[in-house]
C-alpha cells in the first residue's frame, strides 16, 4: 500500500523569486485550475480543479516562507468519507547547482482511507495530478520567461473625418513608417483582436534595434452615419456665433472671412432683389441651388458632419460620441490583455487625434490602478515627476531624472499593465480647442483645473498622487502609490505634427502647435513638404503628414523623418531591459 506520493519539479527561475511567482493568483489559475487557489493565509479555504470541475478542497493548515502545508478532502470516489483528510506540503528549494527553483508536493495520509475503499488507487490518481500540475507550473514559467526576451511593440492607429476606407489609413501609414528599403518586407496579417472582419494587422518586421511591430486601425467611420444638414449648420451656427474675443488667434482669420463673406452675400441677395422677376429668378436660382447643394452637402454631412458630431456634445450626439470611444477602448483591452504587446504607440490624425487623446484619458481612468500586488514596490516616479514639475522643466529630456519614458518604465517595473509609452497627433484641431472643446478660454482652463481634460505635464503639480493599502500574494499588507485620473501624460509622450500657417490662410488650417494649450510638455515639430511646395502652403497640406510623394526621386523628407523620430520604433534594448527587471508573474 502507498502511504505517501511526492512530485518534483525544476522551474526555469531563480529561487529567491520563485516563492513570489508560485503564490501569485495568475500563476495559480494554470497549475491549479481556472479557479483554484492556495491563498496566502493560514486556515483559508483552499480549492483545486482537475479537467472540468473542482477536484480537491481543503484549508491551509501553514504558510511560511517558501513552505505550505494543507488539508485536503481526498480525491472524489473518498469525499463522501466525511473527517479523512490527507496532508499536503509544498516546498520550494534551490538547486544546489544554479539556484534554480525546485518544487516538491508531498502527499501522505492515504493509509487512513483504508476499509472498503482503495487508498493505492487515490495515492496513485493523486500522483498522476501533482505531477500535471507541476507540468503546468514550468510550463507557465517558460512561456512567461518567454514573453520578456520576445519583444513586441503595437502601434495603434486613429483616421480622420470622411467616407474613409476600413484599413487604408494604416496601410498608408505602415508603408511610410518604413524605410524605403523596408518596404518590400511589411505585410498583412489575420487581425484577430479588432472586433471587425474588414480590417488587417499591418506587420513591419523587427531588427537588431527594432522589435517586431504590429500596425492596427481604431476604424470609426462606421460609428458616424445618418447626419443632418441641420445638425452640421447648427454646429456651425454655434461656432460663428462666438464672440470674437473667444475665437483662437490662429482661427480670427478665418472666422472673420467666414462672417465677411456671410455679409457680403446678404449684401449682393438684397441690392438685386428689387429689380429681378420674381418668378424666374427663383427658377434658376431652384436650379443652381440645387446643383451646388448637391455638391457641398456631400462635403459637410459626410465630412464636416464627423467633426459636427463628435466635438458637440450636444444630446443627440453622445451615444456616437461613446460608441467611438468604447471601440478604441475597447481596442486598447485586448491589446493590454493579449499578453503579446510590451508597448503600444497611439497616432490620431485630425479628428482622430483628438479622438486618441480622449481614448487615452479613458482608459488611463480605467486601468491606472491595476497593478500584479508586487512584492517590493519602488514608487518613487510621482516623486520624481513632482521634482520636475517644481523646477519648471519645460520639457523632461533626461531619463535619469524623471522623463515621461523613465516613469512609464518603474511603473512596468511595479507591474502596473499601463503600455501606452507615446501619443501622436498629426493636423490636431485640438490646437483650438477654446473654440471647438469649450465656449471660451476661461472655461477650456476651468476644464482643465476641474481634471476634465488631462494635460501634459499633468495638473496640478502639487497633487499627482495618492498611497492606497493592497495584500500582495504573500499575504502581507503594503502600500502602493498610484498617479491621479487625470495624470496618463505622467508616463506618456505626447508629440504633435503640424504644417504651419502662413499669412492666416496658406497652411493646415486645421492643426497647429498644442503646447500653449495642453501643455508645455508636448513636443512640438512643424514639418515641411519639399515635393511641390505649393501644396504644403494650402488646406490640402492636411493629408500629407504620411503621404510617400510620387515620381520624385527617394530622399530624406521632412514631414516622414518627423514621423519616424515621433514613432521612436527603435526601443528593442530599453524594453527588454524594462520586460526582464519586471516579475515574471506580470507575464502571465
């Protein structure tokens, strides 16, 4: 007869951290079942599956370091034998030759089953499930183990307004990150984590300094249909009716032209009304009407009619709003939970840019507290961002001492999931956001003072931060330090392209500089286009800012080498630093 069974198992990780990834909930979800666990305090309940149901229960007898010591009801065919119980000790030791980890799981007490049972045939079944499930365990280390050498970066892409194509705007904009010589290599994959059947992952290879990386489309063209004539004029209406110490410098221009031209009209319709036939000209007036409706209705119901929507949170246009916002959302989730992604970059362009800021302070409000219960915990990069913020920094440049990029990278290092490292936005109308965002200055800055809008850097400096209390997965309580709701730029880039306007009119009327708005943090790049210059210098200065120019010869271009240093691809050392100093439990 069995008296007692013992399984033995290596784990591909050090001892001194093996205590840790054993006891974690992630980890015990694969070696114990979906639902099993071991929690980390004495008399506690404790459950272990095997297949599809719960195969044992029992309670913790013990828990010390790297010791636990179990009571648990014998295996199915002997649980109705109400009191017998066997006694079940995990170990965890060194290998006397590397340190490594080794797992022992001893089980005796099967002798006391005796009667009209078999205590050999439980022995045995017990046996069989120790060791599976000390397969499982390394297993899970290997893949985890795994994941931190295999790096992977995301970049995640937001179109602009329009009857957009599902996917062209990341296939242009894939095609454009690459370099010339690179662009034979990037292909087109399975998207497997949007949540439409229209869309492709865009892969562009990785390289000694590059990781491998992903190109997807938060795709929202779909989210904004059956607009009004009404709704679009009614936006209009209440953007011209501002006053004009609200409109934003860059704009007066444009606003003053717009009333002029209403005037002028008003002007003209009234000096020949008088002496028209009545009845004719409204015939030919019916007619030209209608030919010009026709052509500048398409324009602004499907055009202008997005951005109508979207920045008017008027009643009728908030369940759009929250539509486009819950897909990219939604799209940043699975790409966290994925488990493949050690970094993700957002790009928005026009409306998609503001789109991706809001996006981002979402799900920052989301996620900023969602931590792996780390055993030692640093927290020290509020602290850190706090001194810059004291000393006036106008933008953080030195890592050492606190950049968006060293803070993003100790929170990973304290296992929070945050992997948004960089935001860009290209052509922003958040440039006047006064008008488009609030109905003056004043209330755009209460927005922000209020921690409505998140800025970059964050305020206010004084108040970034708060300690609240967690149990880690040793069972000892400790204090984790997490930045405010409105702080993602704490640990996020944030870099805008612009096409500058000259003369008020001759330039991407749409975009602009961000830092005099959302913060003095923000790199500001304008870029220029050198292949017909005549077209960077008007409106349609606003599609160029990924566009390859045709028929002329491959060089270096401004606005695509701006792109390229934005998009900052070439981070495969630091973030294998940052993946390896982390707990290997994170990459469960």
């Amino acid at each position: 007869m069995m008296a007692a069974v013992e399984a033995s198992k290596r784990l591909p990780l050090a001892a001194d951290s093996g205590w840790a990834f054993l006891m974690s909930p992630a980890v015990q979800r694969k070696w114990l079942g979906p639902d099993g666990a071991i929690p980390p305090t004495a008399a506690s309940t404790t459950v272990i599956e095997w297949g599809v149901g719960v195969w044992r229960t029992g309670v913790v007898d013990s828990i010390e370091n790297n010791r636990v010591v179990l009571s648990l009801q014998p295996p199915s065919a002997w649980q109705a034998r109400h009191g017998r119980t066997t006694r079940v000790t995990v170990d965890l030791t060194a290998d006397p030759k590397d340190g490594a980890a080794v797992v022992t799981i001893t089980e005796d007490g099967f002798e006391d089953l005796s009667g009209t049972s078999d205590p050999e045939a439980a022995s045995s079944e017990a046996l069989r499930r120790w060791s599976k499930a000390l397969d499982d365990l390394r297993d899970a280390a290997s893949k985890a183990r795994k994941r931190t050498r295999s790096i992977r970066q995301a970049v995640l892409v937001i179109h602009g307004i329009g009857e957009q194509t599902p996917g062209r705007t990341v296939r242009d904009l894939v095609q454009a990150a690459a370099e010339p010589e690179e662009r034979s290599a990037v292909r087109s994959k399975p998207d497997r984590i949007s949540k439409t059947f229209e869309l492709r992952r865009w892969n562009l290879p990785g390289s000694r300094v590059r990781p491998t990386t992903d190109f997807f489309e938060v795709y929202w063209a779909d989210k904004i249909r059956d607009t009004t004539m009404s709704q679009v004029l009614g936006w209009l209406r209440r953007l011209l009716l501002r006053r004009p110490t609200s409109i934003p410098s860059a704009l007066k221009p444009v606003w003053w032209t717009a009333w002029l031209t209403l005037a002028l009209a008003a002007v003209v319709v009234a000096s020949f009304l008088p002496g028209l036939d009545v009845e004719s000209t409204a015939r030919w007036l019916g007619l030209a009407g209608t030919a010009l409706l026709g052509v500048v209705s398409g324009f602004m119901v499907h055009s202008l009619g997005d951005a109508a929507r979207y920045l008017w949170p008027h009643p009728a246009n908030v369940a759009v709003r929250d539509r486009i916002r819950s897909s990219g959302v939604d799209l940043l989730d699975a790409l966290h939970n994925s488990g493949r992604y050690h970094r993700i970059i957002i790009l928005g362009h026009s409306l998609g840019s503001v789109i991706a800021h809001d996006i981002v302070g979402q799900y920052w409000i989301a996620t900023h507290r969602r931590h792996d219960n780390p055993i030692s915990v640093q927290n020290t990069n509020a602290a850190r961002l706090a001194r810059l913020l004291e000393n006036g920094s106008p933008r953080p440049e030195d890592e050492e001492l606190g950049s968006q990029w060293s803070v993003w990278g100790e929170m990973r290092r304290n296992t929070q999931t945050w992997l948004i490292t960089d935001l860009i936005t290209a052509g922003s109308p958040l440039a006047h956001a006064a008008l488009l965002l609030a109905e003056s200055p004043d209330e755009l800055d209460g927005m922000f003072s209020r921690r409505e809008l998140a800025s970059c850097p964050p305020s206010p400096a004084n108040d970034l931060w708060y300690d609240s209390g967690y149990i880690d997965q040793l069972g000892r309580r400790r204090t984790f330090r997490y930045l405010t709701h409105n702080a993602p730029f704490a640990a996020t880039r944030w870099t805008n392209l612009y096409f500058p306007v000259r003369l008020g009119f001759f330039g991407d009327l749409v975009g602009g500089p961000l830092s005099d708005v959302f913060g003095e943090w923000i790199a500001d790049r304008p870029v220029a286009w050198h292949a017909d210059r005549w077209r960077g210098h008007t409106l349609l200065a606003h599609t160029l800012y990924w566009k390859i120019p045709k028929g002329a010869r491959e060089g270096s271009w401004d606005h695509l080498d701006a792109l390229r240093a934005a998009l900052d691809l070439d981070r495969k050392s630091e973030l294998k630093d940052v993946a390896t100093a982390m707990p290997l439990e994170s990459w469960i």
